[in-house]
C-alpha cells in the first residue's frame, strides 16, 4: 500500500509541475497573438485626417491611416492580429494593408 501511496505521490507532483510551468509560462509570454487576413472595402476618405474607413464582410468598420492613393470602392486585404483575444475582435490590430483591386459598374 505505501508503494501505491508513493508513485501517486510522485505522479500528483508531476501533474501540478506541469500544470505550475504552464502558468508561469502563460504569465512571462503573455496572450498567444494570431495573424489572420480580412478583405474589406473602402467606404469613406478622410483626406484631412489621412484616416481610410472599410467595411468588412460582417458590417464591422475597420480605419487606418495612408489615403494616398485610396478611393472609395477599392478593395483591400488587411492583415490582422487578434491581440492575444480569439473570442474579442473590437481589439484587433491592422498590421498590413494592401490594395486588392476594385470592381467598375
């Protein structure tokens, strides 16, 4: 019985090390950030502002800066980094943005 009692002993303190590792490594790296792409289109310029509004597919608005060559009714493709919050995208962060072309009438 003390056998038993010693390798359940030994298999908890290995469970609640990993277990402490892995918390302690979430609390020194932080969130894990994901990369993801998103095409929107331009909606509006504000060339007072150099602010550029989209829209994406889900009717969220998305801005950056850089009208520059911009006009309403171009696509881009945006890349996004979720900010370490999958569930959360009002947090999201433009990282790169890249003109994707336009549809004429």
């Amino acid at each position: 019985m003390k056998k038993f009692f010693g390798w359940f002993s030994l298999v908890l303190w290995i469970l609640v090390a990993a277990i402490l590792g892995g918390m302690i490594n979430q609390w020194i790296n932080g969130p894990k950030h994901e990369i993801y792409p998103l095409t929107v289109q331009v909606i509006e310029l504000d060339r007072e502002g150099d602010i550029v509004t989209c829209v994406d597919g889900a009717d969220n608005f998305w801005e950056f800066y850089g009208v520059e060559d911009w006009q309403t009714g171009d696509f881009a493709s945006l890349l996004m980094d979720d900010n370490g919050t999958p569930e959360n995208i009002y947090d999201d962060v433009i990282t790169m943005t890249h003109y994707a072309g336009t549809f004429e009438s």
